[in-house]
C-alpha cells in the first residue's frame, strides 16, 4: 500500500542506478539516519550507548569488511579476528610512537597496515579455495597472536603484554562520553557503508562477484584473478583494520591478543552467514544478531521474574542461541537479508502477496 | 503458514522484544548498598570461578542475616563474564549504574587494565585482591585501584624468598635455573619484570616458558622443562592450566616437589584431578582453608544450614571460596571505614567507599572479632599504598588436601617499591596523568 513504486519513473541514467531507486527507501534510510545521529544520542542510555550501540556499530564495520571478500568474493576467510588485531596494534603503534598523530590518521594507517598483511596472507587464495583458503587464512590467526604476544616491540614494551590508549581527540575535540564514542563509530560505519556499497556496484565489484561464481568463467572473459582476489582482500582487510583499531581505541580502550582471537573470527563469520552473504544490509543485521540477542536471552529470565543461577542462564542462552542459529539457516539459508528482501517484496504486493 | 512467515514472524517479535532490552530500572531504595558481582560460571576458568564466587555471595548473605552494614541491607546480582574482556566492560556498563553501587571486583586481570581507564570517570573503585596491575599499588597514581594483599610481584618476590630459604639461603640461588611457565595473558606475564630484577640480583637463571591461553596444550612447554632440566619450576597458570600442568609434570617425570605455584594455582580444583600425583606441589597462600575459621563456621550456621547457601555445602571453606569471603569483607569493612567518617547506617557512593578503602585498618584484633583469626594478616592502607598487606605463605598438596604451611613472607620493599613507583610513573607519563597533591589524600 505504502511501498509502491508505480508512478516512479527513472528518466535518466543517474536516477536508474542510484543505491536506492525507490522513493520510500530513501525516506526510511534518511529517517534511520536521523533517528541514528539526532535522536539516539539524545533518548539512549549510557549503558545501550556504551555497551550495546558501540560494539554493534563496531562489529557491523567488520562485518561489513568480511562480507566483501567472502560474500561478495568467495573467498573464505577465518583471519578476520588477526586483521582486527593488526589493525588495532598498528593504529596502537602509530598513536604512541608518533607525537602528536591525530587519531583518524593512526586509525586509518591501522587500516593500511592490516591491508598489507591481508594481501599478504591473500596470496594463496590465487591457488586455493575453499575450505582450503580458510585453513590457510586461519594461519594468519595464529601468526598475529603469536606476533603480537612474543614480540615486544609491538606493544611498546608493555611488561604484561596488554596496551591501553587514553585522551582521545579529534581536532580538539574529546572522544570520552558515550555520546561520543557512539557518533565518532557511527560515522565511520556510515562512509565506509557508502564506499562498500559503491564498490560493489562499480567495475570492481562485478569482478569480484564474476570470480565468486565461477572463476574460470571470469577469466575467461578477461578478469585477471589475481587482481580481483588481491583487490577484495585488501579492501576487505582495510576495513576490517579499520574496525579492529576501533574495537580497541574505542570499545575497550586497552586490549591485549585475546580480544582478537580466533572466537571474534568465528563470530564475525556467522554474523555474515546469518545476516546475509553478499549483502551490504545483511551486516548490519547480522551484527545485531549475533550482539543484542545473547544480551537480550541473558536479561530475559530476570524481567520474566524467574531467579535462575549465573551458570544456567549462561549456558541457557549458548543453547538457545544455537538453536536459533540452526533454526534460521533451515528457513532461510540466503540469512536475515533475503528475510528482509522477501518481506519488502511481499509490502509491495500487499495486501495480496503471494 | 509457512515456514518462511513464521520466520518472518519470529523477526519481528525478536525486534520487538528487542526495543524492550531497556536496563531494568531497579528503584532507588532506601538503605540498600548495591554489589555488582562480575563472575564466572561457565568456560575453562569456571572450575576456579565458581567457588571464588560461591565464596563471595555466602559473605554478603551471611552479613544481611546478621543485620547488614550498620543498618544498611547488601543487595547484589551477578553477571557472567566468561573471563573475557568484553564481557566484562558490557558486564560493568551494565551494573555501574544501579543507585549505591559500591565498588567492582573484575575477577581478571584483563578485565581489570579495561577498567582502569574508566573507573576515573565513573569514580567507582576497583579492588583486585591478589591480581590485577600490580603497578597499582601506588596510590598516587591509581586513585582508583586497590590490588589488596599481594600484586603478583610481590607473590613472585615471596617464592623467590621461600626457595632461597629452603635452599639455605639466598646467595645459594646463584647459577640455578628457574623456569616460569605461565600463562600467555596479561596475568601469566605480571610476574616476569620482577623476576628478572630477581634473577640480577640473586644470580639465578630464568628462562620463560609460555603456555597459550586456556591452558590445555602443554606438550611443547614441558617438553623444554625436560630438556632444561630446571632446578625450579614457578606456575603461573589458571584454571585447566594448573592441573595440566601438574599432569604434564607426571608424565615429563618433573618432581612436583620443585614446583611452585602462584597462589591462583594453589586450590583444590588445581590438584583434584591429579590427586595423589599431585604430592610435594607447593603453592602460595594467600589464606588457610578449612572450616575451622570462626567465619567459615559462622557462615554455615547463618546460610548454609538455613537453606540459603550458594553451591554445594562441602565446598564451603576451601581455598578459593574463603579468598572469596575474604574479597567481600574487605569490601565490606571498607564501606564501613567509610561510614564512621560520612555518617552510619547511611549509603555510601562510590567516593565514599574509595575513601573507606584507601584507610582501611584491620588490625589483629578486629580480624579476631570478625572471625578472621589465623586465615589472613592485618591490612591496613594509606593513600600512597593501596596494598595495604603483602604478606603470604606456601602451602603443600599432601595427595589429599592442602597443608604445611609455611612461615609468613612478605615481600622485599626494597625491590618492589622502586620498581612500583617507576612502573606506575611510566603509567602516568603514557596518560598524561599527574600525581596526587597531599591534600588530594584527605578527600
């Protein structure tokens, strides 16, 4: 009824490919970003601010970085938690070796440095795939762990191994309350949405998804292989760099190896999974998946007023939020993307969907 | 409908419920100091976590039955952390907020550097009894860190001490080889810088031997145990760490009579399993076990035998269940340190309670009267030492409980004062922080 879009006419070029062609799409992502930047800061709590919004935004921007080399790519990786780290040790290192680095540079340069180390650990995937090229990604997991707790250097002679960081500022500007925090994340998360969203709809996206779905095929029709692994690995690693100097900087302020482990791969792996391969969107909602709901399975026997022990409400929650897990990819394998994509289709048709 | 709309149903209803995840709002009530109580129950540390935390709960209760803080009634919930950082920080954003919140114990070591940066802005104090940053000991710098009764450089100082006495003294230690295998995390890494000076000053050789976190996978670190052939072992495990590393000892041939445990490797959980190969380990101790303590006593008359207890009764006493008695009565005393000063019977903020921490005063007699008698030393702090005691033990596993103890220890201040106020200094310079003005101390 409301989400129709007879009557909307594309006349030129432009208007036939920007990233939403329908007029309420438009409306409901400026509406979101409104509610994100205005409204939230303004109503939210602290505690949701801090310690539910910023990770979330966090882990969707690398989320986001993974989906383009396994959703739109086809390469799977299991190194996404040692970019992370990367990132976040580089960005470290620039900050407190550098006087004076302003914090977007160093959590930029971060970004690059897990870009170098992504290509790097990229290059077998010009001779392997698969579960092979996951095995093997899986190696940069252990090397960064390896690296960034035996060699000292890296983490500035830091005697117990872990590192903080204190008294951020942009331009002047503190990064310290919440409020803060939250926009300085989101903001990030926003262009780099952009760009992702840009990217694969321009040349190089096509190759990427040309060399997922059959890469002999693309090379045969002139896309060099090499190009466009290495290319979705450096873009996917630049951005997963970018959200691990975040996690640390921001989220947690001082971290050591463990906060990027081998779990955090895991876990941004099934956020993608679950909120969609291939899917701009669906790493977003993975991301809420996969951060509100074992929050949410935790709380609820409290407001349910049930008092069950710490232990069995933890392992309640792991057991359900398996099954949960389970009990999507059964009734849609395409993850909470396609879900959302069926539900517009059926919007559009209403009230007669079929 | 199908399975598809059900689906589409369950999103929504999940996205619903989802706008309902607001922090429950406990009303403010009236006399009611609120401990937030960061655990873990589940994971590989759980084994050495829950008793902690049993321990913790059973004090809390116990005090409520016997009229509370001068009046005021303790209420607490716990949240699980699983150990890991992040869960922490969500655990603390989560609780910090609740009216009388007192004070937080992070229970790890990496949760605890977390904190550290943010307990400043929120002025709520961090106890970390026995682990945490052992830097923190200097009040001057850490305004908001009290790593009570030992810092892991002082337990590595005491077992120093402890084999250079058995040795015959400690000009003996020269060109003996010590191992540390320890426990690749903030918390196994404490330890090394002081065991280096350690190793300057007293000649021994130290080599490090890293074991990756859980702790399950020791082949490779033994195996250079049985190459090296060290005169002593020092354990810095945790959880499955420890009794792995009592297996690996077995098996390896290593005597466990060498072995020297951290006093976070020195509980029942740790030598369980390995029971009567275990015989000879030594560990540190922070405090006795049994249910002899008056307190302990107290306890199961006033919670276990009502029915109220927290985990299984013959738990009740053990090691880590009475350091965990011993962290909530530290907390306790403090929140009444600071009553006699800002008014009893009242609900003291966060501030309050630092204050109550930073002077506390338990000497001999009133550790008698609370029922502490002969389970742990006096503790007193100062603005500028935020230890406030940093005497131990060793104790010895006799195949089937903890025993022998030793004399009391306390750490060299000799090594470790220096070495505190130049590690804390580096802190401060990192942070840009400056020390605290005299007049800061009265506050």
């Amino acid at each position: 009824m409301f989400y129709r879009e007879n009557g909307q006419f594309k006349s030129s070029y432009r208007a036939d490919q920007q990233i939403f062609p329908i007029a309420q799409d438009r409306i409901a992502i400026l509406v979101l970003l409104l509610v994100a930047f205005v409204v939230v800061p303004m109503g939210v709590s602290d505690y949701w601010m801090r310690a539910i919004l910023t990770p979330f935004l966090i882990l969707s921007l690398a989320a986001l970085g993974l989906n383009i080399l396994v959703g739109y790519c086809g390469q799977i990786s299991l190194g996404t938690g040692a970019f992370m780290a990367v990132g976040a040790y580089a960005a470290y290192n620039f900050q407190v070796r550098i006087d004076g680095m302003p914090l977007i540079a160093s959590l930029l340069l971060g970004g690059l440095c897990a870009t170098v180390i992504g290509v790097l650990f990229g290059i077998p995937s010009l001779r392997i795939k698969g579960l092979y090229l996951a095995v093997a990604t899986l190696a940069a997991q252990f090397f960064t762990d390896w690296a960034f707790l035996r060699i000292q250097w890296f983490t500035n002679n830091s005697s117990s191994g872990s590192v903080s960081v204190a008294g951020l500022n942009v331009f002047g500007v503190p990064i310290e309350s919440p409020v803060q925090k939250y926009l300085f994340c989101l903001i990030f998360v926003v262009v780099f949405a952009l760009l992702a969203k840009n990217l694969v709809r321009s040349a190089i996206g096509r190759e990427w998804m040309a060399m997922r779905d059959m890469d002999v095929a693309a090379a045969v029709i002139g896309i060099r292989p090499v190009y466009a692994k290495l290319t979705a690995f450096a873009v996917s690693s630049f951005i997963v760099g970018v959200a691990g100097a975040l996690w640390g900087f921001i989220h947690l302020g001082a971290w050591e190896p463990a906060a990027f482990s081998i779990d955090r791969s895991f876990q941004l792996l099934f956020m993608v999974i679950i909120g969609g391969l291939g899917s701009i969107m669906g790493s977003f909602f993975g991301a809420a998946f996969i951060v509100l709901l074992p929050l949410f399975l935790n709380q609820l026997p409290g407001w349910l007023g049930f008092s069950i022990s710490t232990a069995l409400a933890s392992h309640l929650e792991t057991m359900i939020f398996g099954a949960l897990i389970v009990f999507f990819l059964i009734v849609e394998p395409h993850g909470l993307a396609r879900l959302w994509s069926t539900a517009k289709e059926k919007l559009r048709l209403w009230p007669f969907p079929h | 409908m199908t399975l598809k709309s059900l689906a589409l149903t369950a999103a929504l209803v999940a996205t619903t419920l989802g706008t309902a995840l607001a922090p429950s709002l406990v009303q403010a009530q009236a006399k009611e100091q609120f401990f937030p109580l960061l655990v873990y129950r589940t994971g590989p540390y759980a084994p050495n976590g829950t008793p902690w935390a049993n321990g913790k709960q059973d004090y809390i209760k116990y005090v409520n039955a016997t009229g509370g803080m001068n009046g005021v009634k303790i209420t607490y919930e716990e949240c699980e952390t699983g150990y890991a950082t992040d869960k922490g920080v969500e655990c603390y954003e989560r609780l910090k907020g609740r009216p009388g919140v007192a004070l937080f114990d992070p229970q790890a070591t990496g949760i605890t550097f977390a904190l550290t940066d943010k307990v400043p802005t929120d002025k709520i104090p961090l106890i970390t009894l026995g682990y945490g940053l052992s830097a923190s000991q200097d009040g001057g710098v850490f305004k908001w860190n009290f790593p009570l009764m030992g810092s892991y450089w002082t337990a590595a100082d005491i077992l120093i001490q402890h084999i250079g006495k058995k040795e015959g003294g400690m000009d003996k230690l020269k060109g003996k080889k010590i191992a540390l295998v320890y426990h690749d995390s903030p918390f196994g890494k404490e330890p090394i810088p002081l065991l280096q000076e350690r190793a300057k000053q007293n000649g021994f050789e130290l080599s490090l031997i890293p074991v990756t976190a859980p702790g399950v996978e020791q082949k490779s670190a033994w195996l250079q145990v049985r190459q090296s052939r060290p005169d002593f072992v020092l354990l810095w495990g945790w959880g499955v760490m420890n009794s792995t590393a009592l297996k690996e000892a077995v098996a390896t041939g290593y005597p466990r009579e060498k072995m020297y445990g951290v006093w976070w490797a020195g509980a029942e959980p740790d030598v369980k399993d390995v029971g009567a190969n275990a015989k000879g380990y030594n560990a540190l101790a922070l405090n006795t076990s049994g249910t002899q303590p008056k307190v302990i006593q107290d306890i199961l008359k006033q919670v276990h035998d009502k029915g109220q207890g927290t985990g299984p009764k013959d738990e009740v006493g053990s090691v880590l269940y009475t350091r965990g008695v011993i962290i909530q009565m530290l907390t306790i005393e403090a929140v009444k340190r600071a009553q006699e000063r800002f008014g009893k019977g009242k609900v003291m903020t966060g501030e309050q309670v630092r204050w109550g921490m930073e002077n506390l005063a338990l000497d001999q007699k009133k550790l008698d009267a609370l029922g502490f008698s002969g389970v742990m030393r006096p503790v007193s702090t100062s603005c500028q030492d935020h230890m406030g005691s940093t005497w131990a033990r060793v104790h010895t596993w006799d195949g089937a409980k903890w025993g022998g103890m030793s004399d009391w220890y306390e750490a060299d201040s000799q090594i470790i004062k220096p070495m505190v106020k130049a590690a804390a200094d580096k802190y401060a310079g990192e942070k840009k922080l400056t020390r605290r003005e005299a007049a800061d101390c009265q506050s």
